[in-house]
C-alpha cells in the first residue's frame, strides 16, 4: 500500500512538533535535533517536518511504498509523467536509508517516491563532506532537473 509524503520546512521546530501534534492528535514517530516524522494512519501518510531549508514552506511531495517492485512501477509513472528525472539508490536521507527517483512537476515542484528499507543516524548523506548536496531529500534536492 502506498502512502502519500510530504515535507515541510519550518521555522520552528519545537513550536512546529506541538501545533502538527495537535493537528494530527499523536506525537511524531521520530525526533531529531531538526527534523520530525509522523507515520500516520488517518490521513495514510509520512508527513515531515524539518529545518533544514533556508525558507518554511513545502519542500517536496512524495509516494512511500513499501516494496522494491512498487517503487520500479510507480517510478516509470512518475518518469512518464515528469521532465527530467534522476535515481538514487541506497540513499540515507531524512535518517533512513531508501531507494529513490526524483522528478519535477511543470511547475518545478519536486515529487520523490521511494522504497524505505532501514534507519540511519545522520539526516542524509548531504551531511557528509564528499557527498554532492543533490544527495537528500530537502531544499538540496530540488534542482532535480539540473542533477540528471
């Protein structure tokens, strides 16, 4: 089954985990010193919120799904529905670890679908020194088109 993800981007991240708290009636499933994770069931959605980009607002919209063989069938969707597109495999973003494609609406608002398959300690692999910026989801992932 799939579920619908967004990403916000906020100003206030301990303001931001008690007012979607409240929204959602449940705490976050994950917290980290700037990012938050609500699983949700009703609404079915991975909703996420993070300080990471350099102004509020969405970030980015995405499709969770939960096998390798719906991610290979919703990305060819997703390409085909798109501009240009770029892959990401064993990417570690938003402290996990996934498989990833990318692509921009008309608009060049940035759509991910992925296929989580374990945790990781650090936010994303554009944490790392060597790693390129484009290499997690946030505000250093949306020039997609660029990165192909």
């Amino acid at each position: 089954m799939k579920r619908l993800h967004l990403h916000v981007a906020v100003d206030d991240l301990s303001k931001s985990i008690g007012f979607y708290s409240t929204l959602f009636g449940a705490v976050p499933d994950v917290v980290k010193p700037d990012y938050a994770k609500w699983m949700l069931e009703d609404p079915r959605i991975n909703f996420a919120i993070s300080k990471r980009a350099v102004t509020a607002g969405l970030d980015h919209l995405g499709i969770q799904v939960e096998t390798a063989e719906e991610l290979s069938e919703l990305a060819s969707r997703l390409k085909a529905a798109g501009e240009t597109t770029r892959d990401q495999e064993a990417a570690t973003c938003c402290y996990a670890r996934s498989d990833k494609a990318w692509v921009n609406d008309p608009s060049g608002l940035s759509w991910e679908t992925f296929y989580t398959f374990g945790d990781a300690p650090v936010y994303g692999e554009d944490d790392q020194p060597q790693a390129p910026k484009a290499a997690c989801c946030g505000a250093s992932a949306k020039p997609v088109a660029s990165a192909c």
